[in-house]
C-alpha cells in the first residue's frame, strides 16, 4: 500500500516539473517569433507559496508550488506539491512531502471556492532522550473560500478529513494566502 501512495506522489511531483519544464521551453519558442497553434499555455498559470517561521527553538519552512488550467473565467484544475521542514530543537524533526489535486470556482470575480485533495507522507522522529519515530500518509479534503482581487486570494480552508489524533496540521481550520501569475 506504501509503494502504491509513494508511486502517486512520485508521479504528481514528476508531473508537475514536466509541466514547468514545458511551459519554459513554450516560453522561449513563441518568443523566439514562432506561433503556437494551441492557446493551451495561454491558459496556464503558476504560482504556490513559501512558508518560513522561526519561534524560541522552533523552525518551520515549507515549499508549495502549483500550477493550475484556466477552463474557462470561472473554472480551473491544477496540480501542486509541497515540500516542508519542521523542527523543534531537542525534541523531534519532521518532514512532508506530497502532491495535490486543486479545483477553483468564481461564481464572481471577487469570490473564489476552492477544494484540494492533498496527499502528504509525513515523517516525524524524536531528538536525543526522545527515542520516537512517525512515518504515515495523511489524506486531507480542503474546502475554502476566498476574496480574489487579481492574481491573489486571501480566505480559509477547512480539512474536511482532519483526524485530531493523526494528522499533519494541528488545525482543520487554516487561513490561505494564494498566488497565480
């Protein structure tokens, strides 16, 4: 079962490179002055988020890109991955990694509805006298709401999955700040 969810995620972070790696090769051939027949890239955005947090012994940094596929103004589809980093000084060390399926809605320009599939494997193991070790796949289920203006949101997502005893956020309930360029 392992192999099968590594698989997945291997193939969403393999195919979200494949995704940036094309759009900078269209990038240069249609400034290069030839014409692309297809509007497919015209309807690409990319964007995702950084996370850095530091308190008393503690260290946060997270890596999220994403790309999404402008259907057409009031629908998309895209894919992310993550990457983040947690460690409490002589407590434990952690690391996620995993990929997303993303879907956005604006009923209005102003008003964005979202829900994202989210499959992280986290790794969590103990420092020093705490002899402790983690390894699991965390399912999450995100439904959210947003204020758009631009290429930004600013809104709330709530983990509709969310298991207070094993998950990989504290919360079900999470503030979001999103991106697209």
């Amino acid at each position: 079962m392992r192999k099968k969810y590594a698989s997945i995620v291997s193939k969403s972070i393999l195919t979200a490179l494949l995704v940036f790696i094309s759009t900078q090769l269209s990038a240069q051939y249609q400034n290069s002055g030839f014409k692309s027949n297809s509007d497919f890239w015209q309807k690409v955005q990319f964007g995702g988020g950084l996370g850095l947090s530091f308190g008393n012994r503690y260290t946060d940094i997270s890596v999220a890109p994403s790309a999404i596929y402008n259907v057409n103004e009031y629908f998309a589809v895209g894919l992310g991955a993550q990457y983040t980093y947690v460690k409490q000084k002589d407590f434990y060390n952690s690391n996620l990694y995993g990929g997303s399926l993303i879907t956005l809605f604006n009923p209005i320009p102003e008003v964005q509805l979202s829900a994202e599939l989210e499959q992280l494997r986290v790794n969590v193991k103990g420092i020093g006298d705490n002899n402790f070790s983690s390894n699991f796949w965390n399912t999450g289920l995100f439904l959210g709401a947003g204020y758009r203006s631009g290429n930004v949101t600013i809104g709330a997502r709530y983990n509709v999955l969310h298991d207070e005893n094993k998950s990989a956020y504290s919360d079900a309930f999470m503030p979001f700040v999103r991106f697209y360029f």
